[in-house]
C-alpha cells in the first residue's frame, strides 16, 4: 500500500503574467519621465529665483546693519552673483575669481547658480545704509536655458 500526499496547487506567477507587468510598468514609466524632467527644471528655477530674492533682502539688511553700501553682483556670464560691502576706494568684485573682490569692497557671500540657470550678466544692486534703499532701480531676470521658465 501506497500512501500518496495529495497534490497542492503550485502559488506563484508564470513568466506570461511577469512580462505583461514589465511591459505595463515600462509604460508608466516612459509617460511619467518628461513630466518628471519638466517638474525638476521648473524646481530648479524656483529655487534659484527664491535664493536671489534672500539675497537681495541679505544686502539689503547688511548695508543698514554695516551703515555702508552693500552691492549684490552679477557676473561669470550670468552662472553666479556676490554680495560685497563698500568699505573705500574704487574696487571690483568678480564671483568666478579668488579672491572674489579686489580693492575696496569685502565680499560677504558668493552663490555659484545651479546648472542651466543664469541671471541676468552684468546687473548690480546697490543698497544704500540709511534706508536700505536701492540706489538705483534695476531689473534682473533669472532664467532657465533648457526650457521656458522664467
């Protein structure tokens, strides 16, 4: 007499079934990758815009705090920019250079921008101590090369 175990059902999945959710999975994915890129750039540009406008309020609380002129820079063909103080005498500040300022102003902070956002090249700010006021009004534009944003 034999005795015979019965048979069970064997769990798992047959390569069919692993296939269609490979290909269903890679589906997706393809869909969602340019959204994705899109999503990233835009962040990227916000986050740039976001860190130029602290700046902006950095300087101009530095020339009320220091009772002197601070300057936010714009330069290395629009990849970064620098804030730098007065101190005396005529100077230049470059933020791709080291030392970053040469002759009178003292750098307080450089910010290298990320890749593929640049700010308007060439463009200054100056803050005056008293009100924390700008000298004389100008327009930057932070812009993203890749894409549309602005």
């Amino acid at each position: 007499m034999s005795s015979r175990l019965p048979v069970r059902g064997v769990r798992g999945f047959t390569l069919i079934e692993l296939m269609v959710v490979v290909a269903l999975a890679s589906v997706i994915l393809a869909l969602a990758i340019p959204s994705f890129t899109g999503m990233l750039a835009r962040k990227r540009m916000e986050g740039a815009a976001l860190e130029l406008a602290t700046d902006l309020q950095y300087a101009r609380s530095e020339a009320v705090q220091r009772n002197r002129n601070v300057l936010l820079l714009t330069g290395g063909a629009g990849t970064c920019y620098a804030n730098a103080a007065w101190t005396s005498g005529t100077g230049t500040c470059d933020c791709t250079a080291t030392p970053v300022c040469t002759g009178g102003p003292t750098p307080l902070k450089t910010v290298q921008l990320a890749s593929g956002v640049t700010v308007t090249n060439g463009t200054s700010f100056d803050f005056e101590p008293v009100r924390g006021s700008l000298q004389s009004a100008a327009n930057t534009t932070a812009t993203l090369v890749r894409g549309a944003w602005q």
